[in-house]
C-alpha cells in the first residue's frame, strides 16, 4: 500500500459510495466522498477563521456520525484537537478547555446542560451538530458556506488527550506534530495505520468501535481504520447483545475491546449467545485494562484464537503485543516489549526475570504533560528511562506480565499488596459481575484490603456469599493478599471505556483519615 493510500482522498476517489462511518443504533451512514468532503469543508472554514498549523481545536459530543468528520478536519489541517470527555462536569470541562487553550469547539445539542455553563468568550469559533444551540453555529449550515481545504495546505495533526483523572487532576498529553503532508510516511499517525494494515485491515475490513470517541484507542484506531479504507461501525454505547448483532448484521472483520465488555458478553445468557454469527470476525484485540485469565481463556473458547491484545499508554512511550497462540503458553502476559523495557526495584536497579518492580521503557515518543514540567520530569528517572506508574516483570522469555498500578498498592503491616491479584480471582466467581479491591484504614495494620463487589443479581448479597467469596480468593492465594472484607453495591464507579475511578472508592473510607494513596 502507497503513502498516498493513508487518506480519506485517496479512498474518496477510488470508492466515494463506500461507507465509511456508520452507526450502530441509528443506521446512519457516511461516505467515503461525504467524509471528504465534511472534513475539508470545516477544516477550510477553521483556516479562513484564523486556525493555523498548531491551532487548538476541542470536540465535546456524544458518539456522533460528525466525531470522526470533525476530527479529520483537524487532522487533515495541521490542528491538535482535544475530545473531552461527554459525561464531565462543567468545571471539569472548563478546566479542560482552557488548560489546552483551544481556539474553537464543537459539540452538539445533547451538551446543551454542559456547555451552557461554560465561559467561552475566549473561543473564535463555536458548532453546534445535529440542531440548534444558543451562542452557537450551526455545523452543517457552515460546512455549505467555506470551500475546502485545497490538498496543498494539508498537514498532519495530532490528537492531544487528557488523562481520565482517575488519581488527580486529569492532564493533556501533547505529543509533537509531525510537521508532514496528510499521509507522509514519516508522521506517526501513518504509522499507527500501517501497523493496522500489516495486521490484515483494507479497504475489505469492517471495523467495530464499541468505546466512547473521546479516549485515545478508539479515536485512533477508527482513523487509522479509514486510513486504509475500512468501514467504521461506531456503536453509541455499548450494549453486550448490540454488539453481537452488530458483527453479524454487518460482516465485522475487526473489532477493539476492554476487558469490561469481554465480562458483559459472557453474561449473556449462552442460548442469546449462540444466536449470532460471529464467523465473520477474524481479529479482536484488547487493551486499556488488565484482562483477568478466566475471562480472556472463556472469550478464546468462544472465539477462537482470534483475540490479541497490546499493553500501552496515550503517552506512546512503550508498548507490547501478544499474539492469542503467545498468551496459551503465556498465559496472563501482555506480550513482548517493543522498546527495551526495564523492571525497576526500590533501589532503581533492574531485578532478574520473575521479580516485580515498576515498569520502564527506553525508547518511545517524545511527549509532555501539557503545562505540567514536574509531572513529565516525574516519570522518567536518571538514565532516561520512562514509565507509565505500572508494576509488572519479565518473564526468562522477555514477556511482561503487569501486577497492578503503583497508586493502587495497599501498604498493610508494611507488605506490599498489589490489588488486581485478587480482582482477578475474584472476578471468576459465579456470583461476581464486577469488583474493586482497595485498602481502607485500619489502626493496626494501616491499611486493610477490602473487596468493593457488584454482583450479577443484587438479591444474592448476604453475609454467606461474603464469607464464601473471602474464602475463594484464599483458596487461590496466599492470604495476605487477599481481602479481609467485602462490601456490595450496586454499581462500580467506571467510565465507558471501562477505567475504574478508584479515588472515588477510596474517598468514602479515607474522609477523615491521612489517605496513604491517592
């Protein structure tokens, strides 16, 4: 495949009528031609308002036929644009717009409660899709009203996203733009699709996006889809029996998941789930999350080997993949390093295979954290090696297996305890559709472990299963790691994409007391 394949054009010339964004719920569909023809209308109508090569651009809407046409736009003419996340606050998302100071929004009627509280007067330009919106234009009467953008001026963007906020406040990572044509080889966006292609995605691919726009993976991966000619089947939201009907209904190739969806679709009733054709589906890939090894080893006795997974960050400083035939002899590995990767101990040297310390990658891209020097000086130490706060080790073969996030380890009695090891046990019981294991105060040992659970039917909640679910984990590991108490409830704090917001969890035991995490 050419350089010149890498675009929207180039499949808007050869297969205008070709879909290229279509929508799960409503059906809604979106040509190549019209894909190319909306986003250079607006990326032409933002050049004419002033917006130049390193620009700032920040979409706000639900999953939309008009993300994708909106984000080629930026992408198409040099922009960094920013996808906030639909379900913040006002004073989340004020803080986010302006910490990436950006020039022009575009969002949609259904963040009319949001966006109504926000102060934009520092914004040159404000879109409204799918309706009207006080204080706001209208997008497709503006897309009739600008020519586009001529091919000569195109320039590679980038995307520059904020951090879920899970332990903080959330930061803006702001990567280099590639400073290319739209489709040089050198520019990383490209690559990202080259890489999609070398995995068998083309112009004959269907790809499913499950996940909200406005995080990384989905945003990217759907681009980097229609880079190399492939349908988008963007879902709204994802709904487990949807998803299957989905991939029957419209022969999915290809399609990106978190480990949270995985639970979901092997909650549906076996004959619900025998009632779809899946014989279309040749390649799943998930990441964004750890994946428990009973779930992953039920969705590859369901799929088939079909399902890989890589292990990475939106800060792009190191990766892995693993193949579904490498994970079998490797069960729970993330796959091998794709950039010299280090173990790192407590006295920052490097430990031997099978050892946990924090994970460190050399190599990488170069990144920032947008106005925040001492939270990008944080993560890299004195030899240059960076890394994303993971705990992990190498096993003798090379391949990283993660343990848990350093802000999530429990210091109890001074023993390190790393909570997904008994999420992941605990997330194989019948009864369990979703945990949490967290530390809460304790005034002998400081901190003591407690499983926060979701059960698949509220009506099973009871001192026995309690009891019965302490004694699972115990039988799987050594004690001290496991919980010491469970709490039901009704719903675990986590977002679309399936990212726990364990500060929310912690905040209800740790109000009064000196948290030792945050």
């Amino acid at each position: 495949m050419t350089a010149a394949a890498f675009t929207p054009s180039h499949y808007a010339e050869r297969t205008p009528d070709r879909a290229a964004i279509v929508m799960g719920s409503s059906g809604e569909t979106c040509s190549f031609a019209e894909l190319e023809s909306a986003s250079r209308r607006l990326a032409g109508a933002l050049r004419a308002r002033g917006l130049a090569e390193g620009s700032h651009l920040a979409v706000m809407m639900e999953n939309n036929r008009a993300f994708l046409e909106v984000a080629w736009a930026a992408q198409r003419s040099g922009l960094y644009y920013t996808a906030i996340n639909s379900h913040l606050r006002p004073a989340e998302v004020q803080y986010v717009q302006d910490d990436c100071g950006a020039d022009a929004i575009v969002t949609s009627p259904a963040m009319a409660a949001v966006v109504g509280e926000l102060d934009l007067s520092r914004m040159s330009t404000r879109l409204a899709v799918g309706g009207r919106l006080a204080g706001f234009e209208q997008y497709e009467e503006l897309l009739g009203t600008y020519e586009p953008l001529s091919f000569e001026d195109e320039r590679e963007g980038r995307e520059m996203l904020y951090s879920s906020g899970t332990t903080g406040q959330p930061k803006g990572v702001r990567k280099p733009l590639p400073g290319t044509a739209l489709g040089d080889p050198s520019a990383p966006p490209v690559q990202v699709a080259q890489g999609v292609a070398a995995l068998g995605a083309g112009p004959d691919a269907v790809y499913l996006s499950p996940a909200p726009l406005y995080h990384a993976a989905p945003l990217v991966y759907s681009m980097s889809m229609q880079r190399v000619g492939a349908t988008v089947v963007v879902m709204e939201r994802f709904e487990p029996e949807q998803c299957l009907e989905l991939i029957e209904r419209h022969r999915v190739t290809h399609a990106q998941f978190v480990p949270t969806m995985f639970t979901r679709l092997l909650q549906l009733p076996a004959d619900v789930r025998a009632r779809y054709d899946l014989s279309s589906l040749v390649f799943a890939v998930h990441a964004g999350a750890p994946c428990p090894i009973e779930i992953k080893r039920r969705m590859l006795d369901w799929w088939g080997p079909i399902i890989y997974e890589y292990y990475s960050g939106t800060e792009g400083i190191g990766s892995t993949f693993i193949s579904p035939q490498e994970w079998l002899s490797h069960p729970g590995s993330v796959g091998r390093p794709a950039q010299e990767c280090h173990i790192v101990g407590a006295d920052g040297d490097d430990v031997a295979p099978g050892e946990t310390g924090l994970v460190y990658f050399h190599g990488g891209m170069e990144f920032e954290y947008h106005n925040d020097a001492e939270k990008t000086a944080s993560v890299t130490n004195d030899r240059g090696w960076r890394t994303l706060g993971d705990i992990g080790h190498l096993d003798d073969d090379g391949y990283l297996y993660l343990t848990d996030r350093q802000a999530h380890m429990v210091i109890s009695g001074g023993v390190n305890i790393y909570p997904q090891e008994s999420e992941n046990v605990l997330c194989g019981h019948r009864a369990v559709a979703d945990v949490a294991v967290i530390g809460v105060p304790d005034p002998e040992m400081g901190e003591a472990v407690k499983a926060v659970v979701q059960l698949v039917d509220d009506a099973l909640a009871s001192d026995e299963l309690a009891a019965e679910l302490l004694a699972y984990c115990r039988a799987a590991l050594a004690s001290y790691k496991c919980p010491r108490s469970v709490e039901f409830v009704d719903a675990l704090p986590r977002d679309d994409n399936g990212k726990l917001y364990k500060r929310q969890l912690r905040e209800k035991y740790w109000h009064g007391h000196d948290s030792l995490v945050v």
